[in-house]
C-alpha cells in the first residue's frame, strides 16, 4: 500500500514516533493536483473530481513504486504526458488508513499542512495545484501560507475561517438535525441526518430512474459508511475529537494573509450557497480577505457541492487551472459579481 512516513509532533521523521499517511495517485501528467479534503472523510469523497480532472477512476498500477521526480509546473517532464494531470488525495491523520495520534495536540491546521507538504516533498513534486474541501480547505490555506513558492493555485471549496465559523447558523432546521443526530442509535437513522446534512432537499428528491437519489445514495451509505459505523467504526474517537479540535483552533493571522495575497498564484473560492454547515458569508469574507487573487464561484449546492454539482465544481477547477498556467491574474477576480450557475 502507498504510505507516505511523516513526523509525529516533536519527533524526528522516520523513528519509531513517526506516523504514516494513506495516499493514492490517479491519472498521468506534468500537471500534478493534491486534493485535502475535509473532517471526518477520507480520499474516497474526492471520487467526482478525481474522474473529472483525470478521466480514470482506477489508481495508477504503480502506486507502490518509489515516486519519480517531476516538476508539477506544467512543463514536459521525461515520462509526463504535457497535457494531462496527476492527482494525488489521502486521508488526513486521524482518519482512513493513515495513522491515528492519540492527543488532541498531535491535531492542527498547521500539523496536518506539514504532512501534506512532507506527502508533495515524497512524491517529488516541487509544485502542485493545490484544492481543499472545509477542514482540507484550512489546511490548504495553512500549506499555502508557510510554502507559497510550492503552489501553482489554490482552490477552497465551502471553506470557513476556522474557530467560530465552524458554527453552523442556528435555526429549526440545524437544531432538528442536532437533536436526531444525537439520538441516532442504528446506522439507517445515522444516514438520514448525513444526507440532509450535506445535500439540498431538492438534490435528494430528484428522481434517477423508479426511484429518487436520496434512495441511491442512503443505500451507499449503508454498503459503504454505514457498515463501517456499525463494526470497526468509520473514525475512532480520538481521531474525529482530534481533527474537530484542528478546526476549533485553526486561523490565519494577518500575515498569513497578506501572504496569500501576495504570493502571485490564482485562489478559486468555490461554495454551495445552501451549505448549512460552513456558511456562504464566511466563504465570501474569506475571498474578500485574498484579494485581488481570488474569485467567488456560488452553486446551487450544499457542503457536499462536489458531489451534488460536480460538473460545474470541475469546471471552475480547471478554469483555475488553465488561467495559472497562461499567467492571467488581471480580472481573475470577481468579487463585486460574484459568479453564480
């Protein structure tokens, strides 16, 4: 299996203390991606977007062989393929198959940044677009501000700022889904609330084929989410209090700023303006704090718009995409009007 060894938090990389990171590779190209995505997820939930940037489905069969170099900036490397792109996602520490630290102090925004950037020093990347889904969000932003010259761009998707942000806004609709969640005691009544979590009601209610997609997608669940809830557990404790505490904690200081302004790489804000989970205003206070480098892009969508739009989310991806490698930066911001599908 593809294992990436990073350091455990005041230890040295490659000792008894260190820990590793699941990671898998898709596609062939000298354009290299790394997806981060969110809290209490594993590399799985990139699937939309690992089809619609490579056009496979199927890990690269080399995955166990040691990485070669490449450059990831675009340019025709020995073996690459110009035209297309490598994608690489893992999960993040404290989920999946990647180790699982203990202390809630082995779990932060800037922690997890090191093991992404320790993943691209492993792979041989010395840039990569770089896309983050809430929580990944935060850590790609964390990534972006302490190795900027290691970006080519940057991609939040239903981002927040972090700490208070991560608060959804309170009504009938988030306090019921609480309490359910609470009291949910099988993994069919866990999957009800994970499904009107992360998708809109409309979503769920349109009809695929004799049935709707709330049906296709809760027997996913329980094929795929739930089964694992029920027996070995989807994520231990330790590892979701830990990655809710690197959310909790997470920030960036007005420097870390200034840097992501600075730095000369293309940010696309992408956000679902029905999420109920990071809300939209968070997301367009974020781009307001990047500019002039970022572009707002609004979906019909919930925190799962990748999923529920994934046309529209890997078309505004490779728009970003192709706009760093032709250096537009003039009127790349949108931010007075925002883009709306």
């Amino acid at each position: 299996m593809p294992y990436c060894h990073v350091s455990k938090e005041g230890s040295p990389e490659g000792n008894a203390g260190g820990m590793k990171i699941f990671y898998r590779r898709f596609g062939h190209g000298s354009t290299k991606v790394l997806l981060i995505i969110g809290l209490a997820a594993t590399h799985e939930a990139w699937g939309p977007q690992i089809k619609g940037l490579t056009g496979v489905c199927k890990p690269k069969d080399d995955e166990d062989a040691a990485p070669t170099s490449a450059g990831g900036d675009g340019s025709d490397e020995e073996g690459q393929m110009p035209d297309g792109i490598e994608v690489c996602c893992f999960d993040n520490r404290g989920m999946g198959r990647s180790s699982i630290p203990t202390k809630r102090s082995e779990y932060s925004t800037t922690i997890m940044a090191r093991d992404a950037l320790t993943l691209l020093d492993h792979l041989g990347w010395k840039k990569a677009h770089i896309f983050g889904h809430s929580m990944g969000a935060m850590i790609a932003c964390k990534l972006a501000a302490m190795a900027p010259e290691r970006l080519l761009s940057l991609a939040l998707l239903n981002a927040t700022g972090g700490g208070f942000e991560c608060f959804p806004k309170v009504d009938r609709q988030i306090m019921s889904l609480a309490y359910r969640f609470l009291r949910a005691k099988t993994p069919e009544e866990r999957a009800d609330v994970d499904l009107e979590t992360h998708y809109t009601k409309e979503y769920l209610s349109e009809r695929v084929g004799l049935t709707t997609r709330r049906q296709v997608l809760y027997q996913n669940l329980l094929q795929k989410y739930v089964k694992a809830i029920s027996s070995n557990g989807m994520q231990s404790n330790k590892g979701f209090e830990g990655q809710v505490n690197a959310c909790w904690t997470h920030s960036l200081t007005s420097k870390e700023f200034e840097t992501l302004r600075t730095a000369g790489f293309l940010i696309s804000v992408i956000h679902g303006r029905d999420d109920i989970i990071a809300q939209l205003c968070h997301a367009k206070r974020l781009a307001e704090k990047v500019q002039p480098a970022a572009r707002l892009v609004e979906l019909h969508g919930g925190h799962l718009v990748s999923h529920e739009r994934p046309e529209e989310v890997n078309a505004a991806l490779m728009e970003l995409i192709k706009a760093s490698k032709s250096s537009i930066t003039e009127g790349w911001s949108n931010l007075l009007e925002s883009k709306s599908v």
